[in-house]
DNA sequence: TATTAAGGTAACTTTTATTGTTACATGAGG
DNA sequence: CCTCATGTAACAATAAAAGTTACCTTAATA
C-alpha cells in the first residue's frame, strides 16, 4: 500500500529552512525531497493555509517560516495536512444490520482510537526545533 | 489511500463460522462480505497456513475453524494475514545523508513504533470468541 | 463411472489515493 | 518589459487491495 510520505518530507523542508534563514525556493526544495517544484507547492500551500509558512513571488521570493519551529509541533503539520486516517487498517461496513459486524468493528475501532490518541499526543509533545542539528544525536546515538 | 480491510473481513467470517457449525463455502462467505469467492479464497488461504481453518474439496466440502474461537487473538489473525504496516505515514529514505532527514524520520519512528506495540498488545488482549453474541453487548453499548 | 460441488490458482482488470508531470496564468522585481 | 517566482488545472504514473474470469484438481454421489 502507497504511504503518505508528505509529513516526513514537510518536517525535512521546514528544518532545513530554518538552517538556511532566508526564503527558499520550492525549486530548492524540491531538491531536498528529490521531486518537483509542483509537488512542493501542494503541500507547503497547506502550511500556509495554516500560516506556519508564507510565500511570495518574483525575484527573491520563495517560502518563509512564519513562526519559530520551536512554536510549531509534528502534532501542527500534522494537522495542518490534513485529515487523513492514521491507519492501514479499513472497517467494512457492508451490512450494517449484522451485529457481528459491529462487535468485530467497534473492537478494531477501540484498538485504533486509543493508538491515535497516544499519537496525537506525542506529536504534539515534540516541536520541530528538537529536529534541528542541536538536538539530533539525541535521535541518532538511540539505541535501535 | 485505499484501506486494508482483510483483517475487519475474516474476523467477521470467522464469528460467523463457529454459530453456524458445520464446513461453510467460499460462497457462503462472500456473500458475508459481499464480494466473490475467489477473494475469500485468497485470504483464508491465509489463515489455513497458519493452521487456524482447514479447508476440504468436493460435496459439503468448505472452510472449518481447527481451533477454538476462544483460543485466537486479533493479534494471530493480524499476523496471520501477512506484514503490512499499521500506518499511512511513510519516511522517505531519498538522502540517507542527511541528518535532519535522519532526525525527522527518527522521531516519526518512535512514536510510530510505541503506537504500534500498544496495538499488537491490545489485539493480543482480545480472542475472537469476545466478538461473538453473547458479548456483543459489551460494544454496542460502550459510550463511543 | 460420469456428474457435480467444492477448493486452488494464475492472469488480468478495476479502484483509489498519492505522487509525478506538463502547461499556462499571475504577480513582483530589476 | 523581461525574468523569476508562485498558483493551479489537468492529466499520467504508481502501487496495493480488491474484483473478475478462466481453468485445473479433488471428492462425494447419483
């Protein structure tokens, strides 16, 4: 199954954006993420729908953080991409008058919720300048 | 993102194989979750490697539990049904290199990895015979 | 023994969302 | 006014599950 990538990629860019300090490019970006600059608009629009980003146009444009990374959350971004389901995992809804059908789906459900929950709330725990240089060999030097 | 809704598919087969008793077709079945037989085939296919169901040819030939309902967890048939990640979220792996690419996917690892053992325990937590009727009750009535 | 009812499986199509691409419009500097 | 940038529509490529068709094998039974 295609993963939704756009997180990971989205957290890389903004990190790297703080690190550079002046407006970039989603041609420069683009080359982060090894894509195209099409792809980079899409998703940067929606951080700045959410105005943690801003941009703008002709020469010496390009995209800005809005706010210090140390305000903004994985929980934010995460957000600010939209709604999509966290999990893989699809409930049938085929016939909705079959109780066992609802016992198997309310189970599932239960499970899914409370690991979304403990998702959410980590990610809102963890701000994007914990990803910055200072802090990664925090990450790194962790065993696994 | 197309969802994965074999695991929400079988254990609703699965509750309804041991109320009815006796071997129970591939069409049988497919009309449970309306689809064909050939996809139920597919996946209890599955389930059969893991010695779960055994399935017979010929006249009142058909698919029966070799164990108890009591017996399985959601986490067996999770497993049974093959490696598939739990979760949308994908990492790019595009500049091995680069750190902040590092730290990024470092972070969204670890909270994907605790989320996803405190799902694998919670389905190990519950056995099938738990989704039948005489505990149905139990879901349907839970605040939600 | 011939027929019928079942699973086994290969090959292909459909579906659906992300991702990738092309093309063109708009706006801001220089 | 020309160039550099974003904005966006429209479409193609990709990938995995699901759906479908076709044909094979095996077992019961008429």
């Amino acid at each position: 199954m295609r993963k939704d990538s756009r997180l990971s990629r989205v957290l890389h860019i903004l990190v790297h954006m703080e690190a550079i300090g002046r407006a970039v490019t989603s041609e420069e970006m683009a080359e982060m993420i090894s894509t195209n600059p099409v792809v980079v608009r899409r998703t940067m629009a929606l951080l700045r729908t959410a105005h943690y980003v801003s941009s703008s146009k002709g020469h010496h444009g390009g995209w800005q953080l809005a706010m210090p990374l140390a305000s903004i959350t994985l929980l934010d971004i995460h957000l600010a991409l939209g709604e999509s389901s966290l999990f893989t995992i699809g409930l049938t809804d085929e016939h909705s008058h079959c109780v066992i059908e609802h016992a198997v789906n309310a189970a599932l459900k239960d499970v899914m919720n409370e690991a979304e929950a403990l998702m959410l709330q980590r990610f809102g725990q963890i701000t994007l300048d914990q990803l910055g240089s200072d802090r990664i060999s925090r990450y790194l030097n962790k065993e696994q």
